[in-house]
C-alpha cells in the first residue's frame, strides 16, 4: 500500500533555493518564480506512477527524480502557478489520496551555531551542494522527516531572511538545511522555517 509521505507546494521558488535544484538535478533546470510541487511518496519506485502522471496532466517539467529502495521523491516545476496546482491534483487523485493523507513533518533537530569558527566553516564547506559558509557567520541547521518537507523550509526562510542557502538534502531518511549570515537575519530565518514545518497539516507518522 502506497504511503503518501510529503507533499509540498511551492509558490514562488526563491532566487537561491530554485539555483541549487537547478544545479543539483537532472532534470529540467527551474528559475526563480517558477512554481514548484515535491511529492514524496513510499515504496520509492512507485514515484514513476506519480511522475507519469504528473507530466501528462499539466505543463510542468520535472527537476529531480529519486528512487531510492524504501523512498521516492519527484519535483516538478512550471511559470504558471495553475499548470503545477493541476498537475499536483491530478497526482493525488491517481494515488486515490488527498493532501490531508500526507505525513505531517516532525522537526528532529533545530541548532544555531554563533560565529562559526573557520575551521568549522571550513568542514561545513567540503561536503555542501549550495553556497559557501563564511568564517564568522551564524550557522542554522534544521533536521526534518519526512525530507522533502525540508525543500518548503529553506524556500520560505530565504523569503523571510537575507542569509546565504549553505546546503539543502531534500531526500533519504532525514530532509537536512544549513542556513548561514548575521546573527539576526539567521534568527528571522530559523523562525519561518520552523513556523512553516509546525503549519503544515498531516497525519501523525
């Protein structure tokens, strides 16, 4: 029995957030405005279902495909807000599901690291997909399951905050975001990411 673990809607892709799907997928780039809708669903290979009909019910371009053994997660992207709303009903509906039918995001860890210290930044810097860390900024990591929920939490905090999207893993066991910049702004930050994730409806996983 399919398990519908996320499904997010994005109004308007960030200029940071849409730049590292564009650089991290192989799929069709995005730009920022576009609408975005990531479903995240269990086992993993039925996402070929979603995306079949995804692609064939609206104008819309997928950006990531993942099959992994026990998770599959698709994101798909269009200019027209409307192209991607239908495209995300047309999914629900093959699924015979409804938003209300997704997991609700559970937050497993929220920390703010104060001047990171340059070796630190340094670490952070070796493995991340987005931009770099600098040596005295704060660092914001936020931990979230299911991990696709997490793409929502780094879109919204770049809407709120002037901070630099540092790295962002949308897939797997945990979603996982790393936020740097001033003290204030990672602060402002950090709060609409976790406003966001406790907003979102769902079924207790």
């Amino acid at each position: 029995m399919a398990e519908l673990r996320a499904f997010v809607y994005i109004d308007r892709m960030q200029p940071q957030y849409a730049a590292y799907v564009g650089a991290n997928a192989r799929g069709y780039i995005p730009v920022p405005g576009m609408a975005a809708t990531l479903v995240e669903i269990a086992p993993g290979v039925l996402i070929n279902q979603v995306t079949d009909v995804a692609v064939k019910s609206a104008n819309v371009r997928p950006g990531l495909m993942v099959v992994e053994r026990h998770f599959g997660v698709l994101e798909f992207h269009s200019e027209a807000q409307a192209e991607v709303k239908h495209a995300g009903a047309a999914v629900l509906k093959s699924l015979g599901m409804r938003t209300e039918d997704r997991v609700k995001p559970k937050i497993l860890n929220s920390q703010i690291i104060n001047k990171t210290n340059p070796y630190h930044a340094q670490m952070v810097n070796v493995s991340r997909l987005c931009s770099m860390l600098l040596p005295g900024q704060d660092l914001y990591i936020l931990e979230v399951q299911p991990a696709a929920y997490i793409s929502l939490a780094a879109n919204e905090a770049e809407k709120s905050a002037s901070i630099t999207l540092v790295d962002c893993r949308t897939y797997g066991a945990v979603g996982r975001l790393y936020l740097g910049g001033t003290q204030s702004e990672i602060a402002r930050a950090a709060g609409a990411a976790e406003t966001t994730m406790r907003n979102i409806t769902g079924k207790e996983s």
